[in-house]
C-alpha cells in the first residue's frame, strides 16, 4: 500500500519511524511513545480522530500487505506492538463506551441467531443504500465506491484472522465456509475484492489497495481498524465472530439497493455484479453466520457470548455513524471525503526527515 500522508504529529512521528526502518534510533521510538500518549490525552474523540485512526491503521497494515518501501522486518518491532497496544487500548475503550449491547440470550445457537436477527432488523439511523438508490449523483456514486475501497479490495482478510483462533468444530467450519465464498472458491476472477475492483474501474477509479485512504475519513478507518483489532487478538474472537454475523446479516438487502442506484445512473452489469453477486451470497451467509459461527462458538465457549454480541453491535454502531455524517455531507451538497491528495507521502520528505533525525536513508 502506498504510505499515506500524516494526518498529526503521532502518525508523522510513526512514518518517520517506518522510514528509517531497523535503523530508527531509540530517540525517534521515544518520541513516538511520548506523542503517543499526549494524542490520547489530548484527543478523548478516539473514534474520530484522524491522526489515531491513521497510526493505528498503519501499525495493522505491517500485518497485512505492508506498506511501499517499509521494510517488512517493521512488523514484529516491539517497540511498534507496544505503541500499538496502547493505542489499541484506548481504541477498544472507546468502543465499549460508546457501543450498546444487547441482553444476553442463552448461550444456544437459536437463541443467540435469534437475538442477532431482532439487533440487526432494528432502527440503526440514516440509510445510505436507501439514499444511493433513490437520489445519488455519479459524483456521490463514485465517493461511495471510494470510501468502500479502504476495506472492500481487501475484503475478508480482517475475519480470516478468526480461522486459527477458533475451536474446531461447527463455528470453524461455518466461518471456513463463509470465506471461502468471500475468496471466489478458487476462481481468483470470482474474488469479492476483485468484483468490486471491477465495479470501480467502471466509474474510472483507480484499482489500486489503500490509494484513497487520504480522503478516507477517520471514522472509515475506525470501521477497518475494529476489525482489525477484534481479528488479531485472540482473547476477542468472540466479538471478530460476532462481527462477521452482523456484516452479513446487514449486507443482502443494502447490496439490493446500491445494485438499484447504479442501474438507475446508466451502469450495466459490469459495474452492477459486485452487489447482485452479494444479494444472493449473503442472504446464505446470514444464515450459516447467524446459527453455525455465532451461535456455534457461543455453545462451544458460553464465556464468549457477551463479546459476540457486542461485536456485532459494533458494526452496526460504527455504520450508523459514518452513514450520518456521510448522508450530512450529501444532503448539504457538500463531499464526504477528506479534503486531501490520494496519492500517499512523498518518501523524499520523510527519507529528509529521518536524515535530520540522524539515521541514514
């Protein structure tokens, strides 16, 4: 992925320290500890600010694809996990603050389906599929796909970090099942995240992974990086689980309406398949998500069950809030996106800036 622009003094400090690589000093990995947490105590907005969404989303992205030029020795720096851990701490606090749970239903697979269905049938505020279906210019068609971009052209990378953390057996093998459809059952061409790379090239917009992430604003990176968080650390399989159920439980019939909005724009199948595709897909996930992975895991491990529904509350809570302040946007004729170039930092600027700071480039 391109390496994105700062957007403070905590993710300039961090690029700094991903540039100079093993070569970083101990002074430029104190002064990232020490901004670190002047960011967190300066800004109690964890879920919306940019320059914490950014760093974070950074110190996730080592673990993924990697970022250009980074050495990928970067990943497992334990000075990059500590800050990561403090960062991630106030992030999950954050969340939990600001995220309702439901009751707790018996730890039995219908009853835990049947409490996900009622959370995800319910009144979550504004509807973006509703809006892009009836009233969305090419204009707001195009920053949609963009905002999508930062998790769709990686699309279930985030849950697949679930696989080697759950038990073997029913809950397992649903999520197995869930992502093998998500990866185009062996047909790359078949790919989610390469259907909706396809559907973005039809409106001209480049393909590339994490090439909008500047205009990506910090509540896009706050879905992604809950994820990521939920994924990548064991002790909360549960909410990663949790998490999955909702995404598809609330995916068929929004990915009716955005398949409506574009068709209604003049686009033909080539742009439209992504959401048909996820029409009929994900009304079968819901199912298997709902009762084998959620409902599966919650009878295997009863202790888990607060944080199954507490991810899936998760998704549904963050999508609410972006889908509000991105339907402001448009209903005020103003764009959704972050003022800001999408094509990443020049690395001359921070190769100058790690020279100053006395490591060679």
């Amino acid at each position: 992925m391109l390496v994105p622009a700062p957007r403070g003094e905590l993710s300039a400090s961090l690029l700094n320290v991903l540039h100079a690589g093993p070569q970083a000093t101990a002074a430029m990995y104190g002064q990232l500890d020490e901004t670190a947490a002047r960011a967190l105590a300066a800004d109690p907005d964890v879920l919306r600010s940019d320059d914490l969404q950014l760093t974070l989303f950074c110190l996730y992205e080592l673990h993924y694809s990697g970022l250009d030029g980074i050495d990928p020795d970067m990943e497992w720096q334990p000075e990059l996990i500590r800050v990561r851990r403090v960062i991630e701490a106030a992030f999950e606090a954050a969340l939990r603050r600001t995220v309702p749970v439901p009751r707790a239903p018996a730890p039995e697979a219908e009853a835990v389906a049947s409490t996900l269905f009622r959370l995800a049938a319910e009144d979550h505020g504004p509807s973006v599929s509703r809006f892009i279906a009836r009233h969305a210019t090419t204009d707001q068609l195009r920053e949609f796909l963009v905002l999508r971009s930062i998790y769709q052209l990686r699309e279930a990378d985030p849950h697949s970090w679930a696989i080697p953390r759950l038990p073997v057996g029913r809950a397992k093998a649903a999520l197995v099942e869930i992502q093998a459809d998500e990866y185009g059952g062996g047909r790359p061409e078949r790919m989610h995240s390469h259907l909706f790379a396809r559907t973005m090239a039809g409106l001209d917009l480049d393909t590339r992974y994490g090439y909008y992430l500047d205009q990506a604003p910090a509540l896009v990176l706050a879905s992604s990086n809950a994820m990521s968080l939920f994924g990548m650390n064991r002790r909360l399989r549960g909410c990663i689980a949790g998490h999955l159920a909702a995404f598809e439980m609330t995916s068929s019939i929004p990915n009716s309406f955005y398949a409506r909005g574009f068709k209604r724009a003049g686009y033909g199948p080539d742009v439209t398949f992504y959401f048909d595709e996820h029409v009929e897909a994900d009304a079968v996930h819901e199912q298997i998500a709902a009762r084998d992975l959620a409902g599966g895991l919650a009878e295997s491990e009863p202790e888990l069950l607060e944080d199954i529904l507490f991810g899936a509350s998760t998704v549904l809570t963050l999508d609410a809030m972006l889908g509000e302040e991105q339907l402001a946007a448009w209903k005020e004729g103003r764009s959704a996106l972050r003022e800001a170039s999408p094509t990443g930092i020049d690395m001359q600027t921070l190769a100058a800036d790690a020279a100053a700071s006395g490591v060679p480039a």
